[in-house]
C-alpha cells in the first residue's frame, strides 16, 4: 500500500501515522478492487483510514489548495477527499468522489448498501440513498440526487459533543444544507481529475485568466463536479461572481467584460436548465452590467429572469424582473 508522501519542508504529522497504516494493511489485505465488502469491513477501513488522514493533515475550512504537501500541513474538504481517495485506492478499496453543495466526500458500494465517508468527521460514515438524475455525464460519473441534512443535521445536532474539534456545527460545509442537492460522482482517478479541474477553474478566475476558466469548462463540460443550479451552493459561480464584484470596485475593461459573459455563458450551458440555473444566469448578468453599464449584459439579466419564471414560475422571480427593468431604465437615463 502506497503512504502519502509530503514535501521534505513540511512538519512533522500531528500524531505517527504509523500504526494506522499497518492497521489498514491488515484490514485490507487480499481485497480485490472490483469487489464489493461487507459493511462492517468497510467501516472498520473507513475509520483506520480517517485516522491516516487525520495524523498527516489538519482540516481547515475555506478554499485551501489541493495540494497537501504544504508548510502547515492543512488541507479543506476538497484536499482530504484527494488524500483518503489516493490512500483506499492504493489500498484496493473501491469508492467514488463525490461533490455536491460546496463538499467533496467518498462514497463505496457495499454488499448492504452505499457508504457516504465524510472526510472530515469519521462519526457521519453511514449508508446513503442515491436517486440517479440521468442527465449527460462524463465517462466514469454519474450524477445523482442527495438529501445532506439526513447525514449532517442530525448527527451534528444529537452527537456534537463527540465530534471532537468540531464544538460548532457550522464548521462543517452541509451545516446549513437542507434541501435535496445533485451530486457528482466518478470513480475514483476520474473523481479526483474533476476536483483538480474545479480548484484549476476557481483559481483561474480569481487570477483573471477568464481564458483558461472558460478553456477548463469547454474541454469537458461535464467533468466539473459542481452540478448544483443554486448559486448559493456552487462556489464556481460565486468566483464568478467575486471577480464582477471586483471589477465593479477596481473597473473592468470592454475586453474583460466580454470575456466574464463568455464564461457565463459556457459554465451555466453545463448545469440543469431549471429555475435556479436562470436566476444565476440573471443574476451574473445583473451583476456584470451594473459592473460596467453595459445595457446589454442588463437586458440579457431580463430574458434569464423572464424564461426562468415561464419555466418554473418561481415566485421570487418577478422581484428579479423588476430590478433587471429598473437598471435597464436607470441605464438610459445615464446616457442622456
């Protein structure tokens, strides 16, 4: 079994590793990949495994790179989902990386059910109900519909006080996560591809490289993990979003204007054409055009709203119209 490596200018672990590696040789010993093992096996390996995870790297929230060989030895949901992934590969386990609503975890199939592995608590390990969503997905993922408030709310709720560091329940990125979200999922090298490819696109954007985001997204639109219309609970869309705020405060060029609406366009083509995926449209727009009192960025805010509410009548839409009509009148009078 392959053991994380780290750069020689990183620290030492938190705790010696060691004996959790030898407990997960003996665990996984003569596992073949494809097959399927019991629940109980799979959470005794889950466990040992967390604990692998825990002794090398300290979890941080927020957007910490994805490379765990770092000075301080600190990694988010996304850079332990990468690590416990590389580690139960190498140990034979078969799994998936999933990503939804902002949270990249595991999950295995069992001879009794699918296994959701929480990267960052080992205590939330338990079965799942997965319902398909059979829309387009890349070779090796598939994308289904997950309910997180069932794996998180409850548990953080009535075990809080057995989750060690985790004192607070919104420490944890599905805390207030309580409606069903879509889920990306693909085997376990093309899972973690999709989580370079997501941390590739945010950093791009947040590097202006509006280009390479838009390049990230057309050379294989639905490799991105992040599947979720609801811009609330998609952070590609909130970089989106910083970098028109930013140029609302800084300026934006013609050029660079032009480019955000491109890559407006190719990332909202890769999502569920529903209600929420209009108001994101709508709403980035909005956004760019009172960024740069372009009307037409403003106008194309109104036809996102306008076939969002003749889609699915969302009552908050109306609002949205409003205020897109509003900027729109605003804008004229500017010129005259």
């Amino acid at each position: 079994m392959k053991q994380l490596t780290f750069s020689p200018q990183t620290r030492p672990p938190y705790t010696d590793p060691a004996p959790h590696y030898e407990a997960l040789e003996d665990l996984t010993a003569g596992i073949v990949y494809d097959e399927q093992l019991d629940p109980e096996r799979f959470v005794a390996i889950a466990d040992v495994a967390h604990r692998v995870i825990r002794a090398e790297v300290h979890y941080t929230p927020g957007d910490a790179a994805i490379a765990l060989a770092r000075t301080e030895r600190q990694a988010d949901c996304i850079g332990l989902t990468f690590a416990m992934s590389a580690l139960l590969q190498s140990a034979g386990v078969r799994h998936e990386v999933g990503f939804a609503a902002g949270h990249a975890l595991l999950v295995a199939p069992t001879t009794g059910a699918d296994y959701f592995v929480d990267p960052i608590e080992a205590s939330l390990t338990g079965p799942i109900i997965l319902r398909a969503d059979p829309r387009e997905t890349a070779p090796g993922t598939r994308v289904s519909t997950i309910t997180p408030i069932r794996h998180v709310h409850s548990r953080f709720l009535v075990e809080k006080g057995t989750l060690g560091s985790f004192d607070r329940q919104e420490h944890h990125p599905w805390a207030n996560v309580v409606n069903p979200v879509r889920m990306r999922l693909g085997e376990a090298e093309v899972g973690r591809k999709a989580l370079r490819q997501r941390e590739r696109f945010i950093a791009s954007v947040g590097k202006q490289h509006y280009q390479v985001a838009q390049n990230v997204v057309t050379a294989n639109p639905h490799l991105l993990p992040e599947v979720e219309s609801d811009i609330r609970f998609n952070d590609c869309a909130q970089a989106i979003a910083r970098e028109i705020a930013r140029g609302r405060r800084m300026g934006l060029q013609p050029s660079e204007s032009s480019q955000i609406a491109h890559l407006i366009d190719a990332y909202t083509a890769t999502l569920p054409d529903d209600g929420f995926l209009s108001q994101m449209r709508g709403d980035l727009m909005h956004a760019l055009g009172k960024a740069t009192t372009r009307r037409h960025f403003l106008f194309r805010s109104h036809l996102a709203y306008t076939d969002g509410l003749r889609k699915s009548g969302g009552s908050y839409l109306p609002e949205k119209i409003a205020k897109a009509n509003k900027s729109l009148k605003e804008s004229v009078k500017s010129k005259e």
